[in-house]
C-alpha cells in the first residue's frame, strides 16, 4: 500500500470516529443484540484505525516513530477504552459518569488533532 492511499485510508476512518466518540452520554441500545453488535464493531473500526496507522508509519521513509504517531496511538488508545467503559456500562457491570466519557472525548480529540497538525507539518 502507498503512502497516499493509506494517508487516504486513515482519513476515512478518522472521519468516521467522531460519531462513536462524540457520543456523549450512553444511551441503552434495544434490542441488546444490537448492543453487543454496536460494540463488536465499534471495537473492529478502533482496530482498523490502529492497523491503518501501523501502514502509514511502515510506508514513511525511514520508519520512525515520531511524535504524530504517539498521539494518534494515545488517541485511539482512548477510544479503546471509552469503548470498553461504555461496553461493560452496556452490560451493566460497571456505571461510569457522563463526565468520565467527556473526558476522554475531549482526549481523544486534542490528540488527535494535535497529532495531525505535526504530521501535516511534517510532511512539508
């Protein structure tokens, strides 16, 4: 894969990220099929992201694991865990105040845009 096309890859799946992490509160989803459904594959688009990442830095000349990469890695690494919160939320395992899932939007969207600007002014 080209640097373009996984620059182009990343993009889409970033664009797509904002609707499971701008959530806000946890809403309960019926029926609870569609629940665990709606996590499993929250958890394959966080694994994508990671993956996509993983070809972007492999394709960079050089292959060094600059600042841009350890934010977009603390990003999606809180992503993950807003994930799993909300999923043992879901199976009422545990409870987690809307401010818990705030702040970890709030994470994910300062790194990662964050780590955007770096990598695009890398990239000049």
């Amino acid at each position: 894969m080209n640097k373009t096309a996984a620059i182009i890859l990343l993009s889409v799946i970033i664009m797509a990220i904002p609707e499971l992490a701008l959530a806000g509160e946890f809403y309960q989803l019926t029926p609870t099929w569609f629940g665990y459904v709606y996590y499993l594959l929250s958890m394959a688009l966080i694994a994508a992201c990671f993956y996509t990442s993983y070809l972007v830095y492999s394709t960079m000349k050089g292959g060094k694991l600059g600042l841009p990469w350890i934010l977009f890695l603390i990003s999606f690494g809180t992503l993950l865990l807003r994930t799993a919160l909300g999923f043992l939320t879901f199976i009422d395992v545990g409870y987690f105040k809307a401010v818990v899932f705030a702040v970890l939007d709030l994470i994910f969207i300062v790194a990662l845009m964050i780590g955007l600007l770096l990598y695009k002014e890398n990239l000049n």
